[in-house]
C-alpha cells in the first residue's frame, strides 16, 4: 500500500490545487511535496536491504489483455523514488520568488508529473510502465509551453514529437514480446523478462532498438539530443529542473530494468555501439559547452556529457557500471538543479545570464560566491563531493568493459573541470562591472535552496554507503540476470 500511497498523493493533491486561488497555492504545494518526501522517507527506513522487491501491489486491471496494475519497490526504483520526491519540493521551493501566470494550474502540473514519475520507477507491467512514461510527458509539455520563453511553441513541438515517436517504438516492442509471452499473454515484467531471453539474438537486437530509441531520446544520447539544448533554454526554471533533475533520469532507469534484463543478447550484440555514441556524445557535448556563452546552455550541453557517461557505464552491463550510474543519478540531480537554479539567481539578480556580461559578484556576494562554488564541485567530481562517487564507479565499470572506451569516456572529467571553472572564473571573479554591482544579498529563499543542495553535494560526497547499500543487492541480482 505504500508504493500505492505514493502515486495516488500528489495526484489528489494535484487535483485539489485546481481549486485554490492565490498565495496559498504554492504553500500548498510545498506543503503536499514535503509529505510526499516524508512517505518515501518511511519506505527507505521500512525498506529491509535485499535485492527483493517490497511494497508490492499486483491487482488485475485488464484482464483479458493480460495487464494488471502491478507495482513495487526494490533497491534500484527506491533510490529513484528518493530522488524524485526530495527534488520536487525543492523545485517548488525555487519558484516561490517568480510570480506564474494561473499559478494554481502550474504548481497542479508539477505534482501531477511527480505522480507520473513515481509510476514510472515503481512499475512492474509493461503496459503500466508505458502509460505512466506517456503520462510524465503532458505535464511537463504544458510547462515548457505556457510559461516558457519566447519560441516555446516550436521548441516543444520538437521535444514532444521526438518523445511520442520513441514511446511508440517502446509501445511495438513491448507489444512484439508480448505476443511471444508464454501461456496466457501477459505484460507482466517477469513474463516480458522470459520472452525477450526466449527469442535469438537477432530478434532480441531488434526488440533492444525499439526499447531503447525511447530511453536514448529521453536521456537523450548523441545523436538523438538536437531537442534538448532549446527545450532547456526556453523552458521556464521549474520545467527545466523537472526534465533534467528527474525526468532524463526515465531513460537511464529504464536501461536498467527493462532493456538489460529483457534482451540481455541483443544487449551485449549492440553494447559497443551504444558506448560508442555515448562516449561520442560526452566528447561533442563537452566541447560545445567550452564554446558556450549563454550560462544555461552551457549547463544544457554538460548535462549531455554526464548523461552520456552514465548511460555508457550502465551499458557495460557489470555491478560497477549500473552501481555507479544509480548513484551518480542521483549526484546529477541534485547538480543541476543546483546549477539551473544558479542561472535563476543570476539572471533575476543582473538581468544576465551571458558570460561576458557578468564577472566580480564575489566581491559584492561572497556568501554566493561559496555556495555556488560547492556546487560546482559537485559537478565536476571533485572528491569528498557526490559527484566523484559516481564517476569513479562509471570508469572502473567501463574500463572493465573497454580501456579505450574509458579513456575517452574520462575525458568528460578533464572537460567538464574546463567548462565549469572557466564559467565561474567569468562570473564570479574579477573586477565587478556596471551589471554585477548591484547584485543584492541572497533572498531567505534562495539562500535555503542553495544550503540544502549544497549540503547534499557534501554530505554524500563524504558518506554515500547508506545510498549504496540500498541499491547494491538489486544491482548484484541484475547483472547476475543478464549474464
């Protein structure tokens, strides 16, 4: 019943914000976020560290298509869950100083894709999983395109279409394997699971592209990214922490538990392809991000680079890889959260958010100065920072995979350190200019925000193991899976 508390929360609480008006919304909101926050607190407490699955719920929906609303948590959903309920009140928070249009309707949206997320990583049925995959689109698409920026209509036209036509592929695959269930046809994950190890390589290599165009434009993995830099850009604040916080994390989860399992063969037949466009991607997008001027687009093409890593690490199919992808998921997250809030503060404090325009706001903010810092850390895998965590097991699993592939792959460490501190260098020091000079003290609001991520960044950079311990025995029982 928990995992089903969890969906159904913030979908009440979605539908009973439509009817609030003014001030109190976004207080209701933060409010319904925290509680939500709380329930996934109880499960991680609750939660007995073993790779099987817990809070599980198996009720017949559609009975003769062979769909059941079948949901559950192990140690791999769990930390994803997590993630998802500690980030969005924490996104809500950072909207509290802009004043949105129909505010009761925006906060409604945010916590209705909360709902579809949660669905996304506790599912356990194909069918469930696609409609929730679906349903975490429309939220965020209506975000993106009524409270975005100028040319909002065009870019998420783009980022809409490229996200059907994956989730169509999806849909023929899981069909495809559902046609060859055993006995009774069933979307069951378990029967999906002996299906797609039943077929031979050649049939499972096409049932993986099919999967996997879907995770790979979602995350999204050069050379499917063309949508995300301006749907980044455009997207009001919230929406862009929403799709690269949580919902890019969709695709990289969705490796883990069902393409890798599924079509182990067809997996391990196209794993160099992948690896390489990933490893392709964190070069290309490192590179575009050096020549960026436009702070948020640096941060858009970054996130390219670190995702490409991830899903490369995942691909190598060892506990290092998928250990290190759950947990630098996670560092990603709460980073650029951290980071697109950081872009938020400068552009409502100067009016700027272009490198050469800004410079010396140490010397009237060094209180920002620190925490900006601390998160940049973070996402540049300093040690003793939560990104370092992550990466390190990312490499040691590619490099168990291909010593090339990781020596290419390492270089996002090298280039991402270039971007990251070239971009604070141009911001943060120097002389203060005619734009910076005015750069106020840190609202009671953002100063909150900052201090939380920037606790995290370290917290877990020093101790990770209760995040490891979690996941590892799931992760364990995984690759002994595919194997």
């Amino acid at each position: 019943m928990l995992t089903l508390l969890l969906i159904i929360f913030p979908l009440l609480a979605s539908i009973a914000l439509l009817f609030v008006k003014g001030e109190q919304v976004k207080k209701i909101a933060f409010g319904a976020a925290v509680v939500e926050f709380l329930i996934s607190i109880a499960a991680v407490v609750i939660f007995q560290r073993n790779a099987d699955t817990q809070f599980e719920l198996n009720y017949p929906w559609i009975r003769t298509l062979g769909i059941n609303f079948h949901v559950g948590i192990d140690g791999i959903s769990l930390l994803l869950v997590l993630l998802t309920t500690f980030l969005v009140p924490v996104i809500i928070l950072t909207s509290f100083k802009h004043e949105y249009k129909n505010p009761s309707v925006f906060y409604a949206l945010i916590l209705a894709m909360q709902m579809a997320l949660i669905g996304v990583f506790v599912s356990l049925d194909g069918f469930l999983f696609y409609i929730f995959w679906e349903l975490a689109l429309i939220p965020v698409y209506f975000i993106c395109l009524l409270w975005g920026g100028d040319n909002s209509g065009k870019v998420t036209f783009k980022f809409f279409v490229y996200t059907l036509v994956g989730s169509l592929l999806m849909l023929w695959g899981f069909i495809y394997l559902y046609i060859h269930t055993p006995g009774n046809h069933s979307f069951d994950i378990a029967a999906l699971y002996e299906a797609g190890r039943s077929m031979d390589v050649v049939h499972q290599g096409c049932v993986f592209w099919a999967i996997f165009m879907a995770f790979a434009i979602k995350m999204p993995v050069f050379p499917f990214h063309t949508w995300q830099p301006d749907t980044y850009v455009t997207s009001p604040t919230p929406g862009t922490m929403l799709l690269s916080g949580i919902m890019l994390k969709m695709g990289t989860y969705g490796l883990i538990r069902w393409l890798l399992p599924v079509v182990p063969l067809g997996a391990a037949d196209w794993s160099n392809v992948v690896i390489i466009l990933s490893v392709v991607g964190i070069v290309y997008a490192s590179c575009i991000a050096i020549a960026q001027k436009d702070f948020k687009r640096l941060i858009a093409y970054s996130s390219i680079a670190h995702v490409g890593l991830i899903a490369a690490g995942i691909m190598a199919g060892n506990v290092q890889g998928i250990q290190g992808g759950l947990v630098q998921m996670l560092s990603h997250g709460v980073n650029v959260v951290g980071l697109f809030f950081i872009v938020d503060i400068l552009f409502t404090h100067t009016g700027k958010r272009d490198l050469d325009s800004l410079g010396g706001i140490r010397n009237v903010n060094p209180q920002f100065a620190v925490l900006f810092l601390i998160v940049l850390l973070g996402s540049v895998a300093l040690p003793l920072t939560n990104g370092f965590v992550g990466e390190f097991l990312l490499l040691n699993g590619l490099y168990q995979y291909s010593a090339w592939a990781a020596a290419f792959a390492g270089l996002s460490v090298i280039l991402g350190a270039v971007y990251m501190l070239r971009s604070y260098q141009a911001i943060m020091l120097g002389e203060t200019n005619t734009v910076t000079a005015g750069f106020t003290a840190l609202t009671g609001n953002e100063k909150t925000v900052l201090v939380i991520i920037a606790a995290v960044v370290i917290v877990f950079g020093v101790y990770p193991k209760p995040l490891m311990d979690i996941a590892e025995p799931a992760v364990v029982k995984l690759v002994e899976l595919i194997k």
